[in-house]
C-alpha cells in the first residue's frame, strides 16, 4: 500500500512538472542584435522597420526612387538601432518630410 502511494505521488509530481515546463512561456534565447551595426532596414525601399543583418532584404538588383518619404528612413527621418536587443527604429527629431 506504501508502494501505491508513494508512486502515485511521484506520478503526479512528474504530471505536474511536465505540465509546467509545456506551458511555460518560451523565452527568446537568440539576440536579435547586440549592437545598432547589426540592425539594417527591413525592405529595400521607403523602409519603416528594421530587421537584423541576419536577415537583411537582398536589395541587388532592387532601384529606388529618391523621394522622402514621409514616415520611413528616407532623409535621415530615422535610423535602425539596438534597442533592448531587438532591432527598432529610432525617430529623429525631424519636422515632418512632405512632398513638393
């Protein structure tokens, strides 16, 4: 009877360890970037985002046109930068870029 329940307990402890490590949160392990050098713009044209240089866009054979864009890197509106290690804009301080 002792067996019975001493391995009832040591089932139940391993179901609810199990449970718990399937139901925890899964961190990020991989850095996004350490540094603001790892971050580039996440499309090759007009960007509003960053990515990291692991996964930068092949922008080879890709022409732009030379228009400021309002809202994107374009004119130094903004920059990619390491924020917390994740790849992120960061806004200058600019008045707003319109068209002419």
């Amino acid at each position: 009877m002792k067996l019975f329940v001493f391995l009832s307990a040591l089932i139940t402890v391993f179901i609810c360890l199990a449970l718990f490590f399937i139901f925890l949160p899964r961190q990020k392990i991989e850095l996004e970037c350490k540094t603001d050098f790892d971050c580039v713009p996440a499309s090759c044209c007009h960007s509003s985002e960053c990515a990291s240089t692991l996964n930068k866009p092949d922008c080879s054979e890709i022409v732009c046109t030379a228009e400021c864009v309002p809202g994107t890197l374009d004119c130094n509106q903004g920059n990619c930068a390491c924020i917390e290690n994740e790849c992120k804009v960061k806004w200058a301080n600019v008045t707003k870029v319109t068209k002419k």
